[in-house]
C-alpha cells in the first residue's frame, strides 16, 4: 500500500467514525429531495403505482411529499436539537414507512440484472430513495451512539440454529430450482412444456440475455437461486466475514459489513412477507375461500402448484435470510474495548 493509498484510509476512517455528527444533515438533504421527488410526480400526474395507470396517479405523490417533509423537519430537529426521545419515535415511525414504500425493490434490480424494464421507472425510483432514506433515518435516529475506537471481532461462524435455518432455505429452494431447470431444459412439468414457458416468456417482454439462457438450458432465475444461496452462508460462515483463499488478491482482507448486509436485508424485506403473505393467499385458495387464476397454465391446478413451489421457496428463504441477517449483524458488531483494572 503505497503512502498516498494509506493517507486516504486514514482520512476516509477518521470522516467515518464522525458519521453521527454528519448523518442528521445527510438525512434532511434527502428529505428535501425526496419531497420534492414527490412534488414533481404529484404536479405533472406522473404515477407512483407499480403498473402506472392515471386513476389517482396524484395521490401516491403527495404521500411522499408528506413522508419527505416529516424526514426534512425530523431530522432538521435533531440538527439543531439533538436527539430527544420523542425525535428518535418520529424519526424510526418516518423509517417504517420509507421501508414500506421501498417493498419490492429487489424485484426490479433483479429486472434489471436480468436487462428488462422495469414496470415503472417513476415507482423504481421512488423504491430506490425510499430505501436509501430508510438507511439514513435508521442511522439518524442512531446517532447518539458516537463510534468508539474498537476492534473487530475474530471470524465465528452462527449458532447451531441459526444454521440449520439456513439450511431450510437452502433446502426450499431446490424444488423451485429444478422445475425452473425443467423448463429451461425443453422438459414439462405442471402440464407446461420449456417451448411455451420460452414462448411465455417472450410474450411477456423477456430480454434477450433471458431468453438467451434460456435456450442454453439456463434458467435466469436459477441462477439467482444459486447466488442467494451462496449469500446465505457467507452470512452464517467465518468466510463471510474474512475473504477466504480462492477469493485471491482479496484473501485474508476483512469484510465490509455492508458488502453482505446490503443485499441480505434488501433480500429480507421483499421475499419474507411477499412468500409469507403468497403462502397465506395460495391456503386460501387451496381450501376453496378464494379462486386461484389460471394465467399462463392450462389449469388452475397447474397454476396452484407452481406457485406453491415457488411461495415456499421465497418464504422459507426469505426468513432463513432475515435470521441470518440478524446474526451476521450481531457477530461482526465492533468489540467494544475493554477496561483494564489497575488492581
């Protein structure tokens, strides 16, 4: 590491671990911004709603203006203010609902990543910033913890229990993973050949990368199976805290927290109460209370299959991810110093 490389870690360490004396501004920067986000899509009609539409394209709008401007007078509080109890309930409240409003964000990156077009780019948007807002008011309404000097803590791996629910959402995934591999491969299941679920999938505005794996026997979607997975224990394994050999110029080389949590608490709060609540819905309609639709399949039976498979597979994950989550989070927190007794 040359000497202007270790200058810059030093400046960029010591701005750091001032993040509370700077996060309250940051915050009110982007409730300013959010609201007037917000404003822009309220006046010029333009909807908020996942699939568009013009019915009340308004409303949506002016709710984030109204979420923006209680982050903007919230966190201005704090600024001039300080935390004070009453502060930190409004500014966790505002949180709550900016992580609401970001609910599905991880279905459109993964749109993206997949090089479709999202339903929406005025509702991408507004997920993406409600996202970013929910991580600077949760750390606002952190911010009377100063950073003290501390050390990171030695590698560990999870509990016990906190592995094998690991081990539950990785085991769910595997009926999802080969029906999906099924397809791909030309084969049939739930009545539903690969041709047609391809010819669906084209008919549904599937980018050519998709329907290039596709045809290769590569299921898109799989594949992210895979990669959630492989997230999945690096949150519950030592070598998700340290890079481990095969990683090569990287190994030996610590973590960054954020590097796993990011997308673990991202993957967290979409899959677990969208499988939780499809799982609810899919009982339902398997006890006859609501009419499951048939869509894309040649029967409703069809229908309720697959998309048993695919709900168990997302909720079981989905919870197994937010366990792990919470450990990783837990295990890699910095070790406070310890005080030495003279005596």
């Amino acid at each position: 590491m040359t000497t202007v490389e270790r200058t810059i870690k030093v400046l960029w360490r010591a701005w750091w671990h001032r993040w509370p004396r700077w996060v309250a501004r940051a915050t009110m920067l982007w409730a300013v911004s959010y609201a007037l986000f917000g404003l822009a899509c309220a006046l010029s009609g333009t909807s908020l709603l996942h699939h568009g539409g013009d019915s009340g394209a308004s409303g949506p709008g002016w709710a984030v203006v109204a979420v923006g401007a209680l982050a903007a007078l919230a966190s201005g509080a704090v600024e001039q203010c300080g935390l004070r109890p009453a502060l930190r309930v409004l500014l966790w409240a505002v949180c709550a609902l900016a992580g609401v409003t970001a609910f599905s964000l991880l279905m459109d990156v993964i749109t993206l990543m997949l090089g479709q077009g999202v339903d929406s780019r005025a509702s991408a948007a507004n997920k993406a910033l409600a996202a970013v807002g929910a991580v600077l008011l949760a750390a606002t309404a952190r911010s009377d913890r100063l950073a003290a000097d501390t050390g990171a803590r030695a590698p560990s791996a999870a509990p016990r229990l906190v592995q094998l629910a690991s081990c539950a959402g990785t085991l769910a995934f595997v009926p999802y993973a080969a029906m999906k591999l099924v397809w791909a491969s030309g084969g049939t299941f739930a009545g539903i050949t690969g041709e047609e679920m391809l010819a669906v999938s084209e008919r549904n505005g599937a980018s050519g990368i998709f329907l290039t794996l596709e045809s290769w026997g590569l299921d898109p979607t799989a594949l992210l199976a895979v990669l959630g997975v492989f997230l999945l224990w690096g949150l519950v394994r030592p070598w998700g805290q340290v890079f481990p050999r095969w990683t090569l110029f990287l190994r030996g080389r610590r973590v960054p927290r954020w590097l796993p949590l990011t997308p673990a608490l991202l993957g967290a709060a979409t899959l677990a109460p969208y499988g939780v609540a499809g799982v609810g819905y899919l009982t339902l309609a398997t006890a006859g209370a609501v009419t499951m639709r048939r869509g894309d399949f040649h029967s409703s039976g069809d229908a309720l299959l697959v998309s048993w498979i695919g709900m168990i597979a997302f909720a079981v994950y989905g919870i197994a991810l937010t366990i792990a989550a919470g450990s990783y989070w837990l295990r890699t927190r910095p070790a406070r110093p310890t005080s030495i007794n003279p005596e």
